[in-house]
C-alpha cells in the first residue's frame, strides 16, 4: 500500500465506524478497552484524527501535545474530523520531513498510523456493539507490519516484551495474504529476524485472524488460529506488547 491508499482506506474506516458509531449505545463499556465506554472511545478516535490533522498540516519538527476533545460526540463529529484528517494527508507530499513517534519521520507515517488508528478502533466499536464486519486480509496483513514495526521503535513497550525472557524467537506467519514475520527478544528489547530462524514458537493463520489476536482484540481460542511450540512465550509476548 501507498500513501494514497492508506488515505482511501482511512476514509473508508473513518466512516464504517461512524455508522456504527449513529447507532451504538453509548454507555456501553468497550470489552477490548476496559476503562472506556463507547463515547470515550470515540471521543478518542476524534481528538486523535484532529491531533494528527494538526501535526501534519504544521509538518511539524516536534511533538504538539494532544488535547482530549470536550465536543459533542456524535457521528457528525466523527465524519467531520476524519474528513479533515484524510483531505490535509492528500494535500500532503508523503516524503516530506515532519516529527512522528514511530522510526518513519515523514508525512506517510501518519497516513499508514492514521488508518490502523481508525482501523483497530473500528474492531473495538464492534466488540461493544457485538455487531462484527468483514476485515480485509491486506489491511490486517498491514496493520501486523505496522504494529510490529513502530513497536520496536518504542523502547517501553519493546523492553516489555523481553521482560525477563531473551534469546527467544518468535514468529508470526499470514497465510492470506502470504507473509511472516520473525522476531527475537534480546537484551535491548525485540529485534527482527531473517525469515529462515527456526522459532521457538509459531503463530500462523489467516491475516484477519492474526491481526485480532497480535494487537490483542480477542483470545487465541476466539479465532481459528496455530500455535506451534512454547505456547507461553507467546502468551508472554502477548501480555506484554498491549497497545491502545
């Protein structure tokens, strides 16, 4: 995917999750993020999506505070935010220089975080509102890499996911679409691998499925998932890396 793409696609989840979002009770608490009810969790996605729009219509060379919106929360103000979001990303050059948190600093690092942001998001509104749709294997392929990716680059949650145990492989592989990826917690936190390392422990499955479980939407037993090998090193792998 490219940097429109990642726009196109963002415009899609921004408004598959207001609709869900028009007709959601509100009150309702979000099972993948406990301490959140449903209007919390669109009141984040929001500030968010403008906190993002802020960023990169500055090109900023540093990190601006983000400010948790005190507005009405309703799917117009959902729709409003996400498309200022996605026209301020188009107007963009992708390449050009700006801060980001993850180790791409540059315009389309935004695009890329921004739809699996709205993405993973969406999931959550759906486990709320028990009301699941389709995930697109190439947008959960791509949030994996994403995920995997700007979570190496934070040093907290990297560390974490050693937490006592080193020298250890992990890999997950997609089936649809086909791809792995390989990791090694060592002393400085997780590292990537070459694909060829024998694992200590493998999860495979389709990538919708794989997406639920590595960015911890629901159990390993809720999806037709693979465990092979240390299965409690993934388990610690999981329990280490959440991420909201």
């Amino acid at each position: 995917m490219n940097h429109e793409d990642y726009c196109d696609a963002l415009a899609s989840e921004v408004d598959r999750f207001a609709d869900g979002y028009a007709t959601a009770d509100r009150t309702s608490q979000v099972p993948s993020c406990p301490d959140w009810s449903v209007e919390e969790l669109a009141r984040h996605l929001g500030s968010v999506h403008r906190w993002a729009t802020l960023l990169v219509a500055r090109r900023a060379p540093a990190r601006i505070p983000r400010v948790l919106a005190d507005d009405v929360i309703d799917e117009v103000w959902i729709r409003e935010g996400g498309a200022e979001l996605v026209e301020v990303l188009r107007a963009a050059d992708p390449d050009e220089s700006m801060w980001a948190w993850g180790a791409d600093q540059h315009v389309r690092f935004w695009s890329r975080r921004q739809l699996h942001e709205t993405f993973v998001h969406r999931l959550d509104l759906e486990l709320a509102t028990r009301a699941p749709s389709p995930i697109e294997p190439g947008i959960a392929f791509d949030a994996i890499d994403e995920f995997l990716a700007n979570m190496a680059s934070d040093a907290d949650i990297s560390l974490r996911a050693r937490d006592g145990r080193s020298e250890e492989f992990l890999r997950f592989h997609s089936n649809d679409p086909e791809g792995q990826w390989s990791v090694r917690l060592g002393e400085g936190g997780y590292e990537f691998l070459d694909s060829y390392v024998d694992p200590d422990v493998e999860l495979s499955g389709a990538s919708s499925d794989l997406v639920s479980v590595v960015l911890r939407r629901c159990d390993l037993s809720a999806v037709p998932v693979v465990v092979r090998g240390d299965r409690s090193l993934l388990e610690h792998w999981l329990s280490r890396t959440a991420f909201l």
